[in-house]
C-alpha cells in the first residue's frame, strides 16, 4: 500500500495539490439538509436507547421486586449493556454530524 501512495503522488504536480476546491453554496445547503435529518434521526434513536437503559418509560416493579430467576438476570444485563454501546456509538455519530455542520458552516466541508 505505502508504495502505491509513493507511486501516486509522483504523478501530482504542484499546481494540483495546492488547488483546493470546495463546494458550491447550493450544494453545501443540500448537505446541511441531509445531515439535520439524519441529525434529527439520531438524536430519536439515541433518546430511545438511553430511556431503554434507564427505564424511564416503565412504570412497573421490574427493578424492585426480588428475583430468582438468574438466567433472566443475566439477559437483561447483557441486554443493558448492548444497549449501553449502541447508545455510545450513536452518540459518537452525532458528534460527527455536529462537527460535519460546523464545517458547513465555515464552508470547509469536503475541503481534505
């Protein structure tokens, strides 16, 4: 891999590597569209994960009635704790969203 990146950039003159382009107003503006509804998409998933973690929707005795049940136990934990890490990799999404409209903002998307 390193010797076809060596290989590539031999062939790039000056002028080509110093150019920076970017995007066109028009088009910036259909990305920062597409990036709030996926935006908008995430924070709803990412709501859902967290109340699935906390309970916060339910209104029964699940968390305080004693139990025996091990093998139950162990699936809601192991349950919680999937949720747990989809709810940290969603967030980690959104972040990059967040950061990716900024870049819209200071008309740097897509600019590498």
């Amino acid at each position: 891999m390193l010797i076809y990146i060596t290989f590539a950039y031999q062939f790039l003159t000056p002028v080509a590597m110093a150019e920076k382009t970017r995007y066109l107003d028009e088009e910036l503006e259909e990305f920062r569209q597409i990036i709030m509804a996926k935006l908008d998409k995430a924070r709803r998933d990412y709501d859902v994960l967290k109340a699935s973690i906390t309970h916060e929707d339910n209104n029964d005795t699940m968390d305080t009635s004693p139990t025996f049940k091990v093998l139950e136990e162990g699936a809601t934990t192991l349950s919680k704790e999937e949720a747990g890490r989809l709810a940290q990799r969603q967030l980690k999404f959104i972040q990059h969203l967040q950061a990716a409209l900024v870049r819209i903002e200071n008309k740097t998307y897509g600019i590498c």
